[in-house]
C-alpha cells in the first residue's frame, strides 16, 4: 500500500466527512509554482491553486520569507487591543488598490465566510434595514450568516436550520443557459423580473438593506452575467437606496487580470470582500467598503482575536507585493488568452463541451450531454477529471458538470501546454467509450 493509502485511511478515523468534499486520495507533502507533490513522491500540475487560495502559487520564497522573519518577531496580538504595523500597511494597501472613486476603510478577519457575515451587519446598521437579497447558485461560505446567502446545495443547508431572517434570493443573469435551465439564456429586463415582482409583491424596495453578488458565479459553475445586467442592477439599487456588496474572495487578487473583478464590469459596489489568496493561503479576509458605511458598527460589533494576525498580514503585503513586482495580473490575462485559444476551438470540435466561459485564468468549461440542449453531464465532467488526475493534472468539476480551471498564477506555458493537451486527450477518450473505467459516485459536490 502507498503511504498516501495510509494516510486517507487514518484521517477517516478522525476527521469529520462534514468537512471535505472528496474528489482525488491526494495526500500532499509539499508544493512549489504550480506543482503539487503527493507523499509518494509523484507530481502534479494544479489547476485548483487549492480552490484559488493559491494565486501566487505554492510556497513562494518572497511569500515565506515574510512569514519566517515576522515569526521570530512575534506570532500574534490581538488588534482588537493593540496596534501593529503590519495591519496598518495592510490596511493602506488593500484601500489603494480596491476600485471606488471614495474614502474607504477596511477590517479584517479569518475566512471568506466571516467577510460576507460582516457584509450582513455593515448593511443592516447603516440602512437600518433587515432584509439581503442574494442568487441561486451563491456560495458565499459556511458560517450561519454566509451559507443563509448561499443557495447552491441542499447539503449545506438541510440537518440545521433554520438559517437566518431577512434573506432572499434571485436568478443569477446566466449568460449561458436561461432561466430554469432553459438552454436559451435571458435579456437583462428578463432576468431582472423576479426581482421587480419581488418589490412589488412581498418585499418592499425600501426594507433592502443591500444586494450581495459574485460577478463571476465561482462555485456555481463559472458563470458569467448577460451584459448590461450588473449596470442595470445599480440603477434599481441607487433608486431604493438598496447598497451593493461584491464577494470577490475567489475571483478578486488577479483571478480576472485585476485586483478586482469589478474592474471587468460598468458599476460601482459599496463593498468588497476578499479571502482566499489574499495572505498567499493563510487564514485572513477583509471587507473593503465606503468609510460612512465601514464607520457605523462600533467596536466590538465586528471584531476577531486572531483577525489582522501580524504573520498573515506580512504574508498578504508579500502576495500583492509579488503579484506586483512579477506582473501577475497581467500574466493572468495573457495566459487566459492563450489557452482560450484552444479551449475556444473545444466547442467547435466536441459535441461534450457545451460552452467555454471566464476571465483571466478563471475559466469555467461546462461538459454536456446534448450540446442544443445545453443538458448538463456531471457524469462525463468527473470521467475527466479522473483521467487527468491518473495523468498527473489535478482539476475538479463544481456545479456537477464544469470543469473549474483556475491554476495559480505563475504556472508556465509549458505546464499549460501539458494540461491542455491532457484535458483534450480525456475529452478523445471520453468520445470514444474509453472512459467507463471510472467510478464516480460519491465524488465532487
């Protein structure tokens, strides 16, 4: 048996099932760039950049330098106390490059999770409103106030509730397939009715607090708005005096070629979270927001012991520091490009790959059974997954049948070269029948 077996084996016997969602007995001992290194000793390329919390890739010298030397300074002080400059560049930082021609203010915390939560309380205290409107297909994280915005599986959201008030939701503007799946996609006023009916029926415009939304739809498919949609929205929002927040906690730091994704669309948020790869892969969130709106909440309305924690504040001023010095936003659009340029042709040749969407190195590609139809086909998606991931590329599908393509930054194109390669080769296969081998059940969301 491999020391991986082992190893899986064991973490069965502790680790609860509650918290992974299991797709490959991957067991990583270490990683550099874009290559994963399994326990055995076998690499592979990442096309996950472990769920784009690693933009800046694995264990980058600029990035654990930072860490080591604040380390030996000291580990941690609460800043709900205390003040340490770490936090403060930090702070500086993420008010430079986060878009809005306003005064901002910025606050920190562990995950995702937590930063949409903030959102809740932010909005609520500065409209005085109760209610959040979010989409179908959000994931906006686990905590109670970020799964009750969430609307993407059943899973996280039967055994406990129930979830919180005030939260409603509505049709994300697919610019792919339509509504309930109809494989036309809407107009904008199309997909703006429900919230319209909603107005005017059972929620009144003047009780919404805010309007929470992934410009890019991450784990519900990679999806991308009808165009005119997010301006269209703003118009409704500043006419009610409704505010907008923006999750940008996978798509933001470079995902799109931008600091921000909001920069790829016409409309301005009030505030944005960020997360993921914002401290190269420590704990660490922030909401970046309008300094009236951020200046409501008193202390300790929003506030974490272990938040703005020095080491991973260090690790964050490193990552931007990097995606600076290294060109990397750039490099995101110009790899993006690139392998747009054969995953383009994908839907011209295979009838199994129904659409190939996304921005930068943020690319959704969705497997289908009848490309009309525009039938999804979670079954062939994982099929050829696990054919990359004998072939050493590790990629997973989310929203059932999507191939989620968000490598770190810095991969090379002679890794790109070679997943792309890998990923058509499993497409031939499928075609031809040769992928029956593959058992699926249990697998991915």
């Amino acid at each position: 048996m491999s020391k991986a077996h082992d190893l899986i084996k064991e973490d069965e016997q502790y680790f609860a099932k509650s918290g992974r969602i299991k797709y490959y007995p991957l067991a990583i001992d270490h990683g550099y760039g874009a290559t994963l290194v399994d326990v055995d000793g076998k690499e592979y390329i990442d096309l996950l950049a472990s769920a784009s919390s690693q933009n800046v890739g694995h264990a980058p010298k600029k990035v654990t330098d930072a860490i080591k030397k604040q380390v030996d300074k000291f580990v941690h002080y609460t800043p709900a106390y205390m003040y340490h400059e770490p936090l403060i560049c930090l702070s500086k930082k993420l008010c430079d490059i986060t878009p809005g021609d306003y005064e901002k203010r910025v606050t920190f915390g562990l995950t995702g999770s937590d930063a949409n939560d903030g959102i809740i309380k932010f909005a609520r205290a500065y409209t005085g409103r109760p209610y959040i409107i979010s989409f179908t297909n959000a994931y906006h994280g686990s905590t109670f106030g970020a799964l009750s915005m969430s609307a993407i599986s059943l899973n996280m959201r039967k055994s406990y509730g129930p979830l919180l008030n005030g939260f409603y939701h509505i049709p994300f503007p697919d610019n792919y397939r339509g509504l309930f799946e109809q494989p036309a996609s809407n107009t904008v006023d199309e997909y703006l009715a429900p919230l319209r009916e909603m107005f005017d029926k059972y929620v009144p415009a003047e009780e919404v607090a805010c309007i929470v939304l992934e410009t890019i739809q991450g784990d519900g498919g990679l999806l991308e708005p009808v165009p005119g949609y997010f301006k269209a929205l703003e118009s409704i929002c500043r006419e009610h005096g409704i505010l907008i927040a923006v999750d940008d906690i996978q798509q933001g730091l470079g995902r799109t070629g931008t600091w921000s994704s909001v920069e790829h669309f016409d409309f301005t948020p009030d505030l944005i979270t960020f997360g993921k790869s914002l401290a190269g892969g420590l704990p660490m969130s922030a909401i970046v927001g309008r300094k009236e709106i951020m200046e409501t909440l008193e202390a300790p309305a929003h506030l974490f012991t272990t938040g703005a924690n020095p080491v991973s504040c260090e690790a964050a001023l490193a990552t931007l520091e990097m995606i600076e010095e290294e060109h990397l936003l750039e490099a995101s659009t110009e790899k993006g490009k690139y392998v747009r340029q054969t995953m383009d042709r994908w839907v011209k040749d295979y009838d199994c790959i129904g659409d190939v969407r996304g921005i930068g190195l943020s690319i959704g590609i969705d497997v289908v059974s009848n490309s009309i139809e525009k039938t999804r086909d979670p079954e062939a998606a994982l099929k050829i997954c696990n054919y990359c991931f004998d072939k050493g590329i590790v990629i997973i599908a989310v929203a059932g049948n999507v191939l989620r393509f968000q490598p770190p930054l810095v991969i090379t194109y002679e890794q790109l070269d070679y997943a792309l390669t890998t990923i058509e080769n499993a497409i031939k296969a499928l075609n031809n029948g040769e992928l029956n081998q593959y058992e699926i059940e249990g697998q991915g969301w």
